[in-house]
C-alpha cells in the first residue's frame, strides 16, 4: 500500500508492538519442536491507535492498549530500550487472552500501519502460529499493511529512518520517547508521522522544501 491508498479509506489503524528482544524461530526449528513443548511469546506490549477521516483530513479516535505476558524471559537489551521486566508482566493477559479482542480493533479491512512493518508482522505471525491460528513465517493479514519507514525512504531517500530520525525531520516532538520506549507513544508517533508525510505530499511542495515550512510554522 501507498499514501494515495489511505484517501480512499475511512478508518486506519496504527499499531506498535514491543517484544522480548528474543527473535522468532525460523520456521524449520519450530516445526520441529515437539508439540509438548510450550514456546514462549515475543510481544509483550501492544498500542494501536484509531485515525478516522474527517473531510479531507484525519483525525485520531480510540486507541487500544495492553501489556502482554509473553510466557518467557526478555532480554536485556529490549528491557534497556523500553524498561520492561517480566516480573511486570507474570499478571498480564497471554496474547491469547486478548487476541480477539486486538482483531476486533484492528476491524476487518481497515488498513494497518507501522514503522518498519516486518518487525510487526514477525512478532505477530510468531503469535499466531504459537497458537496455530497460522503458519509459521506466514505474514498475517496481507494486503493491508502500510509502512512509514518505507514511505519516509522514498520522500528522503538520503536520511536516517528510525523513528526517532524521522520524528526530527519532521520536527515531531519525541522528547517523552528519550526516557523509554513504549507501543502507545510509539504508535501514536508514527500516527504523526504518517500524517505530516501525507501533508508533505498533498501540498504539493519538495520535500525538503516542505521540512522549512514545517519548521517555520512551529
């Protein structure tokens, strides 16, 4: 999908998910593990946010939030990037306590949007299959996703795509992000993100061209 896509929806959903920092399995080493064997999760927090179109513009709407008990350990480096331990999730809901309810927001056709979308797709397509709602290294809901980074690359094909590189360039305040990381404020940035680059293009100016004027108006 492309920016032009999202003017012919109604709703978008923009989603983030921090995980473990422990990395799926490559599909062969899970089909043979042994059915007994309980693999631990990889996402244990989920932020998504509605943007409802209003007119020729959008507008954020709900949102929807949850910790996540991954049933593992999380490595040190993902605990040193968002701060969070496991003890903090042994009394969170298991991704299959609230799969259905995640799904539901998500809605049925309703576009999805994320930073760097296959990181997205690999946690939740490891969930699914741990599940086996699908296949291991199957990309789940195809066709629906759209990725910020990407579209970033192609207004700026010269600069950083981090989310915190792009939130610069787009003079986006990330300052709440310096302490942690956590998927509602991410989500919520990439919502941001998403948007600007949509006005970028819509005005109809070169893009670093647009970036000046972003500037001047803040």
């Amino acid at each position: 999908m492309n920016l032009a896509d999202i003017d012919r929806a109604e709703r978008l959903v923009v989603i983030d998910f921090e995980g473990t920092g422990n990395r799926p399995k490559v599909r062969i080493e899970m089909i043979r593990s042994p059915r007994s064997v309980r693999l631990p999760g990889v996402i244990i927090e989920i932020g998504a946010i509605e943007l409802l179109r209003t007119g020729d513009g959008w507008r954020k709407g709900e949102s929807f939030y949850s910790k996540v008990n991954p049933e593992g350990p999380v490595s040190h480096v993902a605990r040193g990037i968002h701060g969070i331990t496991a003890g903090e999730l042994r009394k969170a809901p298991r991704f299959a306590d609230l799969h259905e309810r995640f799904f539901a927001f998500l809605g049925e056709r309703d576009p999805i949007v994320a930073h760097a979308i296959d990181n997205e797709r690999e946690l939740l397509s490891h969930e699914l299959a741990r599940m086996r709602l699908g296949q291991w290294g199957e990309k789940p809901l195809p066709g629906r996703w759209l990725c910020t980074q990407t579209l970033f690359a192609e207004l700026f094909p010269r600069a950083p795509k981090s989310l915190d590189a792009v939130c610069d360039k787009l003079s986006l305040d990330r300052s709440h992000r310096q302490a942690a990381h956590g998927a509602l404020l991410d989500a919520d940035l990439t919502a941001d993100a998403l948007l600007a680059m949509r006005d970028i293009v819509s005005a109809g100016f070169e893009p670093e061209e647009a970036v000046r004027w972003r500037y001047a108006r803040r």
